[in-house]
C-alpha cells in the first residue's frame, strides 16, 4: 500500500475519507502488468470529483503511479482512494485539506463464471446529486454482500431501490435481454453505480446494432427475461445461469456481447 506515493501502512487517523466517506475510489484490472481500462477510470474519477468538488491529484502523477504499480504487480488488482484528506471533527471541510491518494494491490480474485443471483433485502435509498458516481459510502453494498454471504448457496445478490426497481448487484451492474433480443440496463438517476463496464457493453452493444434501453426496470420482467448477465470491470460479462431459483441458460446476445468484449479488450477474454 501506498499513501501520496510513499510505501506505508497505514492512513491518518483524522482523514475524511475514514472519517465520513468523503473520497472517490476506483478498482481496476490489472493484466499482463497493464491496467484495464485505465482511461475510462480515470475519467469516471473525474466526473465523481467534480461532483464532490474535490481537487484531484495531477492526472499525469495518477497515471504514472497507476502504470508503475500494474508493472509491479503484474496480474491483481489495483485500488486507487482519493480522500479530501485529514481535518477535525465536523462536516465541514477545511481549508487547509490537502487531498490525499491511496493505492493498494491485491491479488486476482477467484469468481464464478457463471453467477446465480438472489435477490437482497437491502435497499438502495436515493442518492440524488451522489446518484451513478464511485464514492466512498458503500454501507448498503456492504450489507448487500453480507446477505450474500450468509446464503451461502449464491454468487450475488440484486438489490432494489426504495420504490421497488431493480437496480444493480451489490458489485456489478445488470443487464436483461428481452425477448426481441434487445437490451435493457437500470437507469442510474436515483442511486446505483455507473460501471466502467457498463459503459463499455453499451458501446459494444451500438455497434453490433443492438437496441439498448436505460430505464426503471422492475422485479417481474427481470425473473422473465430471455438472459441475464452481470458486468464489472474486473468479472468483465458474466451470465447469470440462476435467479432466485429459477434456472437460465446464457443465450446467443450475452455470448455475442461476451466476443466482442474479448475481440476488443484480450485482457477480458475467458
């Protein structure tokens, strides 16, 4: 781990970050010493800091730290935590708060390549300004996992806002195909995390000329949609083969969307 670019083991005690939450964060794919989508990380970073109104550290510094740390690391995964840095007690933050990054490696995890879900009895609750960006409150998505956890018979879990819509897993986002064979992903306006990846399947999903919408999207036509699968940056498209029981087999569009994310990025190649 390292703290504003020098090997540490540990985080000031009055920083924000730890504190209440208040930073961005990015997890990245580390492959063959390169980091997976490092230019759209970083953009999403900045989009989540100008939300925040946080200064973020020189995008080249980044870029450079990031590129230095993947070499070293080879094949894991990267975390990179920008925080507004240390102050006292109160919301308000100083002026003197000095941002500070954080970069931890870790080995690459070990996942299903084919994900039965459940459903979460943890709901999402309104995010508004906060809605689509990688801040650092993630106590829902914790207790998201948690549920997951104790299950023990499945590999995640979908959570729901609070008028009932699906919205995402605690980890990754969704997508339905419909029995047209078009595509449909949550809307992210009221709470919910824009994926890198996300972003990318949708793209693909343009140039193979297959319709993509992005709306409300409820817990009946999700149990009935022809395929499912997941997305994250570091899982890439993964299908679900189960949701609450009931079995799905991962049709022609997730394997279509599955090559071509392969043909574009090797990295995400199965």
């Amino acid at each position: 781990m390292s703290v504003d670019g020098v090997a540490t083991g540990g985080v000031h005690a009055l920083d924000r970050g730890l504190q209440f939450g208040d930073g961005l964060f990015e997890t990245m794919a580390v492959v063959d010493g390169k980091v997976r989508l490092l230019r759209r990380h970083l953009h999403r970073l900045s989009a989540g800091a100008e939300v925040l109104g946080l200064h973020l550290p020189d995008r080249h510094l980044l870029t450079t730290e990031l590129e230095g740390a993947a070499a070293d690391l080879g094949h894991g995964v990267l975390k990179l935590v920008i925080t507004r840095g240390s102050g006292e007690r109160g919301y308000t933050p100083p002026d003197s708060a000095r941002p500070r990054r954080i970069l931890i490696s870790s080995d690459w995890p070990r996942f299903a390549s084919e994900v039965r879900l459940m459903w979460c009895g943890t709901r999402l609750a309104s995010g508004g300004s906060l809605a689509g960006i990688k801040h650092l409150n993630r106590l829902e998505q914790v207790l998201g996992s948690r549920e997951v956890r104790m299950n023990g018979q499945v590999d995640e879990g979908l959570m729901l806002d609070s008028n009932g819509n699906v919205i995402e897993a605690t980890g990754a986002n969704l997508f339905l195909v419909d029995h047209q064979g078009g595509l449909v992903t949550p809307a992210l306006d009221d709470c919910g995390v824009a994926g890198v990846m996300r972003d990318v399947v949708s793209g693909l999903a343009h140039d193979a000329g297959i319709a993509l919408t992005m709306r409300p999207v409820t817990v009946d036509e999700t149990l009935a949609a022809a395929e499912l699968f997941l997305t994250s940056s570091i899982t890439g498209i993964r299908p679900v083969i189960e949701i609450a029981g009931r079995s799905l087999v991962p049709g022609p569009v997730t394997q279509s969307l599955q090559d071509a994310l392969a043909e574009q990025e090797p990295s995400c190649a199965g």
